[in-house]
C-alpha cells in the first residue's frame, strides 16, 4: 500500500510538471516517461510483493472501492470479508458496545460510525463477494470460534440431525418374532449407542465442574461419529457451539464421591464414620454443609435487598402530612420514658423477610447445593442424613419437594457416584 500511494504521489507530480512544460512550450521533461497517448507513466519502486500462501487483512478493504482498487493494483481477490456486527435482537447498539471498550474518549464516534457503516453495506452488495457476519454483542472467545467456523471448511462441528446417523435408542427396542419358516436365522442383537470419551456423562459438566452427570436422551449429538449426552440445556449450548473444548482423548475421572443415607435410627453417622476411617477420606455432612451455603446466600439477598429499601428511600419525597419526613440515622434517638416496658419483656422483633418468591428460594437451594459440591469436592463419603423437617404437616408441598435431597441433587447436578440405602425395621430404629 505504501508503493501505491508513492507511485500515486509520483505519477500527479509528473502531470502537473507536464502540463507546466506544455504551457510554455517546452518538451516534456527528460525524466518523464511517456505513454503512445503522451500520458505519463511511473513505476513502482520495487515491484510488489504478493503473498505466496494465505493471508489475513485486518481492517481492510472497508468499502467497494477499496476492494476494486486491491484487485487492479496488486492483483488480490480476497476469498472471504469477516465483517463484525451487532446479530442479536437482544443486543446492545453497536454505539453502546464500542464507548464501553472506551473508543469513544479521543474523538466523537458517531459520525465515523455512521460512515464506516454505509461502506460497509457497500462492501456486501458487491457481486460474488462473500461476507461473512462475526457477532459483535459476543466475548472474544466466541468471535474467534464463529470466525473458524467461517474460514476454515475443516473445522470440526457438531453434525447436523440432517447429516448424522440416527441415534439408537435401547430402552425403546424390542426384539422381532422369530420366523418358524427359518429357525436357523440369527437373532437381532440390542442395538448400542457409540458413546464418546465421556460415555453416557455430561462432558460440559465433567470438564467445567468435574463432576460426572448422566446425559439427557433430549440433549444427544453426534460429533465425529461419536454420540454425545448433555445435561440440560444450556451445556448442550456451549457443546454445539465449541465441541472440541469440551472432548478428551483420556478425560481425567473425578474422584469418588459415595453417599450414605437411610432413616433416622438406621446408622448412616457410624456407617460413613467406618467407610471414612478405612478409606482414609473425609466424611462430608451434607446437609450441614448445605445450611451453612444457604445461609450465606440469604445473608447477601437480604443485604442487597436492604440497600435497595434504603436507596429509595433516599429518593422519596421528605415530606409527609406536611411534616418533615427524615431517613433513618438522620434524627436523634427518641428518649425513653422512664416508666416504659422493658425491652426484654417486649416480643421478639418478627424475623426479617428476604423477599424470594418460591422460585427464587429454590434457585438459591440449588445453588447452595453447586456450592456444597463444587469442583473443589474431593473423594468423599457424604452423610446423606437429610432433612427430618420434611415430615413437618404445616410446611407445604411445594417447599417439601424444593428443600427434597433428590430435587436439589438433580437440579445441581451433583448426583453421587454412588448412593448405599440403609434400612432397618421401625423396632429397631427406635433403639
């Protein structure tokens, strides 16, 4: 580019020294070569330099015109234009995005903007021109895996239900009749799935949270001729959008993690005390270690909710009844009468409301639970014993089944490699 423009720069010189001579009358200048028309011809310095395999221009050509003038002076067809914009609906402005990566303090950024966007749109009406749409509103990471995607045609992706096999389905099958005219045919085999490194577990869950969950029929995909579970559906998201994050040759097992669990009386305490002792790993108290995660999350929703009654507060009006209406901490205490009740024969002071409607509540059950069994969980034992609350004839159903070990434990996905139920006989729990 800097050969042209000097070439450029040379070739206006030489017209303007031509001109110059023929208003006098003299002959061209010896130094200027002329053209059988008589126009003047400048060469390039040095010859250019093409690229021998294959290149990326960053931010270039941005317009038609730029495209058309790196065809004739360097001979250069770009396979592909990248092209970085807003595609969600939900998405801020492409404006928004860019003053919050601070592009905004040195110049104003709208005028240019609006001039580098009608470039663009000429640059994707040029005929045979392929441009390829990268999502702004996105992190890098995300860029850079739509960008191979567009680019290189050998990228692996997840195959398209168009595109892979049919996934069998075992539980589902049901084996023919024999045919009395040919007893000595084989009989049909159980079709099998062909898992992936992973097997029947979630790869998503086992690479980002360590922890080994059973994928769902719902969320199965077929990738590299491989079939694939996923848990739910936001890690079959991240699984379609970079598979290869996620696929191990030898995935690295997490350690064991055994639960225990029974009725009260049964003996889960000493059972994972024993188990504990002769495996030499720690015994885990599940639903001590649940309380205590719960308790934080409640403390922090009561202070923020705390902090937003006091905020707007601080915006109402300060009058009431025509009277002064003062925020808390901004009067003086009252005084106390001497003959008032003593505080500690008042009531207790009702408990304070967190303000969680019943979704939200169990949310935050099951995120205490992803927090009591986090990738930091080790080989354990975990004490199963679990709520004996539950029995409780006033709390109803639908807190019954939200604080449920089987509900949190799903939804948490945080099921135990493996699960021992105690029982025992009424009688003999009693003892």
């Amino acid at each position: 580019l800097t050969l042209i423009q000097k070439q450029a720069e040379a070739l206006e010189d030489a017209k303007k020294r031509l001109e110059e001579a023929q208003a006098n009358g003299s002959d061209p200048p010896e130094d200027i070569v002329l053209d059988d028309e008589g126009q003047p011809v400048v060469e390039l310095e040095e010859p250019l330099k093409k690229p021998s395999k294959g290149y990326v221009l960053q931010g270039f050509p941005e317009s038609a015109e730029q495209l058309e003038a790196m065809k004739l002076k360097m001979g250069l067809v770009p396979d592909q234009v990248l092209l970085l914009k807003v595609l969600g609906e939900e998405a801020p402005e492409t404006l928004e995005i860019l003053q919050k990566e601070g592009l905004n303090a040195s110049q104003p950024l709208q005028p240019l903007l609006e001039s580098q966007l009608t470039s663009f749109e000429g640059l994707t009406a040029v005929e045979g021109l392929k441009v390829s749409e990268v999502a702004l509103e996105v992190t890098e990471d995300e860029q850079f895996v739509q960008i191979r995607k567009h680019i290189d045609p050998f990228y692996q992706v997840v195959e398209g239900e168009a595109m892979a096999a049919e996934i069998p389905d075992p539980e589902e099958w049901t084996p023919p009749e024999e045919d009395p005219d040919d007893p000595a045919a084989e009989p049909e085999e159980r079709p099998i799935i062909q898992w992936g490194t992973c097997g029947p577990y979630c790869p998503v869950t086992l690479k980002e949270q360590r922890w080994l969950y059973p994928g769902q029929k719902d969320f199965q995909h077929v990738y590299r001729n491989f079939v694939f579970a996923l848990g739910n559906e936001r890690a079959s998201e991240a699984f379609v959008k970079e598979p290869a994050a996620y696929v191990q040759s030898a995935p690295a097992l997490p350690p064991p993690r055994i639960m225990v669990t029974g009725p009260v009386g049964s003996g889960v305490s000493r059972q994972c005390e024993m188990l504990g002792e002769v495996y030499r790993i720690p015994v885990l108290k599940l639903e001590e270690v649940w309380r205590s995660k719960v308790e934080k999350r409640l403390l922090k929703v009561k202070e923020a909710r705390r902090a937003a009654q006091k905020k707007e507060a601080l915006e109402q009006s300060m009058l009431e009844d025509d009277k002064p209406l003062f925020p808390e901490g901004w009067m003086p205490p009252e005084e106390v009468p001497e003959d008032a009740e003593d505080p500690a024969d008042q009531a207790p002071p009702e408990p304070e409301e967190d303000g969680l409607d019943d979704e939200q509540r169990e949310e935050l059950f099951v995120m205490a639970m992803k927090d009591s069994l986090g990738p930091h969980c080790g080989a354990c034992i975990l004490d199963g014993t679990w709520f004996g609350d539950l029995k409780d004839e006033e709390m109803p159903d639908e807190m019954k089944t939200a604080r449920s070990l089987q509900n949190l434990l799903v939804k948490a996905q945080r099921l135990p490699d493996f699960t021992v139920v105690l029982k025992c006989k009424n009688d003999f729990a009693a003892k």
